[in-house]
C-alpha cells in the first residue's frame, strides 16, 4: 500500500512558477519547495521576486527568481531553455500569471457601473486583458510541452477561476472568455497530449486574498462585501490552495488529466444561509 508521503512526493521535481511573486502563484512556488522541489519562481515585478525567492530560498529551499513578462512570448522560450538546459528537465509548469481585468457593469454598492458595460469598454483594454489571462497561457503551455515531448512525461497546472464557470456581475467582462478559454485549452491539449503521459490539468480560485485588484482584497471592508458569497461565509487564504497543487503535480494525480478543480469555498453552490 502506497504511504500518502510518497503519493503526494514532489522532492527533485523541477518546477516552473509564472506570476509567483505574491498571491496563489507564491503559495504554489511555496508549496513545491517546502516539499523538496526545485522551483524557478518567474514574475514581471523584480523587487517582489527576490523578496520571496530570497526568502524561501535563506529558509533552505531550492529556488531562484527570473524576471518574466508572460507576455512576451520570446521571452517565456528562453527562460523554458535556459532552465531546461541548467536543471537538465523540466518536470512541473504552473502556468499561472494572470492580471486584474478591474470593475465589471456593476459597481460594489450594487449600482450600474457605465464605465463596466460593453460598449464603453476599449478595444485596448479587450486585447491586453486577453493576452494577459488566456495568450499568455498558450505561449507558457507551448512552451512547456516542446521541453516535456521528447521526456515523455511532465505535468502542467492551469490556473483559471470560478469566472470560467459562471458570469460575474462585478468583475470586467473580458475576464470571463480569457477564463473560460483557459479552462477549454486546458481540456483541448489533455487530449492531444496524453499520448506523451504530460498531464494537463487546471484549479479553479473563488475568492481569495490575494494582491489582485490593486490588494483591495486586504482590506476588511472589502473582505466582508465577498464572504456572503460564499457558503463557508468567508475568503480563503492563499495556504488552502495549495493541497489541490500538490495533489495535481505529484503521483497522486496519475491518472487526472483535463479536469479543472475548482477550490471556491462553495461559491458555485450559491449563498449561504445564516441561522
């Protein structure tokens, strides 16, 4: 019988963690470390990187930061190559940088919100946003999977939202297709790529405190405006995603490829009800 320290062991495991600086891509490159893997923890905000790579690595991990820009697709390949060249493998992708698309049609007071609808909405902030949240996955999976092909084995983790699943009034709409295609791209290349055993899979955040949307979320006001979403009556923290992380990049996710996990506190059930 298989020991749950072995099912879910990461130790060695060269990892790659896009949008790691803070919030649930922090939380994914600290779990995989703590854990004995070897994580390159990428993000567009230099400062924040060596901050917590410093960090994580000065606690004993095995970690480096590298400034990256998800958007820029040359650049991605060769961060894939230089770590593929200097670990001699990549193992695990969390394809995870995203950014906040800002405020949906209707504002947090429960009003319209003209500068959220569709036609008010620039052709400029449409592409950046999907380029961001949906492009950037593409280039970063395509990028993993030209490494992972001749190895016959890897793992990659998307993550995409509860956004994928459900519209939000609140949120900007651009948000949801970048989502949603996410989630399909994820289903689409599970097919495609099992035949090289790389498992595809994606989680699913509700609402978590995290740094998105200008770190609002850190504000208590704020905080209490979102718990009634959720049944559990509250957001999560980042450390609760990091048991479906572990779950999808060791060997006790061997046989799941093309799901999409989805860590929401219950939020797709509806709202909760007090007594």
């Amino acid at each position: 019988m298989a020991r749950t320290a072995d099912l879910f062991a990461v130790d060695g495991a060269v990892t790659i963690v896009t949008g790691a600086a803070s919030g649930i891509g922090l939380a994914y490159a600290e779990v995989m470390a703590e854990n004995g893997a070897t994580v390159v923890m990428t993000d567009i905000d230099a400062a924040r990187l060596e901050r917590e790579a410093t960090r994580l690595s000065d606690a004993g991990a095995r970690v480096e930061g590298r400034i990256l820009d998800v958007t820029d697709r040359q650049a991605i390949v060769r961060v894939f190559d230089e770590v593929a060249a200097a670990q001699g493998r990549i193992d695990v992708v969390f394809a995870n940088a995203g950014i906040d698309a800002g405020p949906g049609f209707i504002g947090m007071d429960g009003g319209r919100s003209p500068a959220g609808a569709i036609d008010a909405l620039s052709d400029e902030h449409w592409d950046r946003i999907i380029a961001a949240d949906l492009t950037s996955v593409f280039s970063t999976i395509k990028s993993a999977v030209r490494l992972m092909k001749p190895r016959r084995s890897g793992r990659i983790i998307v993550t995409t939202s509860v956004a994928a699943l459900k519209p939000e009034a609140i949120v900007s709409t651009p948000y949801m297709p970048a989502k949603a295609g996410a989630a399909h791209l994820v289903r689409q290349l599970a097919l495609e790529l099992a035949g090289y055993n790389i498992l595809i899979n994606a989680i699913a955040p509700g609402p978590f405190i995290t740094n998105i949307a200008g770190g609002h979320l850190h504000r208590p006001e704020v905080q209490a405006a979102f718990a009634h979403l959720s049944p559990l009556g509250r957001l999560a923290t980042t450390k609760e995603i990091q048991g479906a992380a572990i779950f999808l990049a060791s060997p006790a996710s061997s046989y799941v490829t093309g799901t999409q996990i989805v860590v929401d506190g219950g939020v797709l059930l509806g709202p909760g009800f007090t007594t």
